[in-house]
C-alpha cells in the first residue's frame, strides 16, 4: 500500500479515507506505520489518536489452514506505541483514551 511509504501524516490521513477507512478529527499517523493493504476499510480511527512508529494494524491473517478477516475498531483519544513483533489483528477494538504498546 503506497499509503504506508508515505511520511507526511495529513497526506497518509487523506489518501486513506480514500482508500475507505473510516478517520476521525485529530488523528496522527507516524512515519512507519503499517497499515493494512489488503481490506483498509475494515480500519476505523476514532478522534485524536496516535498511531506511533512502527505500530501495524491488520484487517486479515492466515494460518495454516485459515483466513479471518475482521474489524480493527481503535476508540477516540487512544494512543498505539511502537509495537516490534507484535500487531493489532482482525476483530480488535480498543477502548476509549486507551494505550496499546511500549
């Protein structure tokens, strides 16, 4: 997703309600950032949340035998750290004002 080469977060915030997500007021995405390019629309952003560097969210994961797709659903004002080997994945909601990471 070229969305996720891009540095400047007014442009990233733009390109991806074009791509379907769903981004509130006030919302920051850092350089580095991983967002899913496979079902972006399945991402909602709440107001004034920060996703951090290097945090991922995904829309879908396999395994050996499965595909799920779901939902990520993150809450007004919550705040994603740098998260190194782990991401948010299908069906995640996040509570309001939260704080996921390092």
């Amino acid at each position: 997703l070229l969305v996720n080469a891009i540095p400047f977060s007014t442009v990233k915030v733009f390109l991806c309600r074009r791509l379907g997500m769903k981004i509130g007021s006030g919302v920051f995405i850092s350089p580095g950032v991983t967002l899913d390019p496979l079902l972006p629309s399945l991402i909602e952003l709440g107001d004034d949340v920060l996703l951090c560097i290097g945090c991922r969210l995904f829309t879908h994961e396999y395994t050996a035998d499965t595909l799920r797709v779901g939902r990520v659903c993150v809450g007004e004002g919550v705040v994603i750290g740098p998260v190194r080997d782990e991401a948010l994945r299908t069906e995640v909601v996040t509570g309001r004002g939260g704080q996921q990471g390092r």
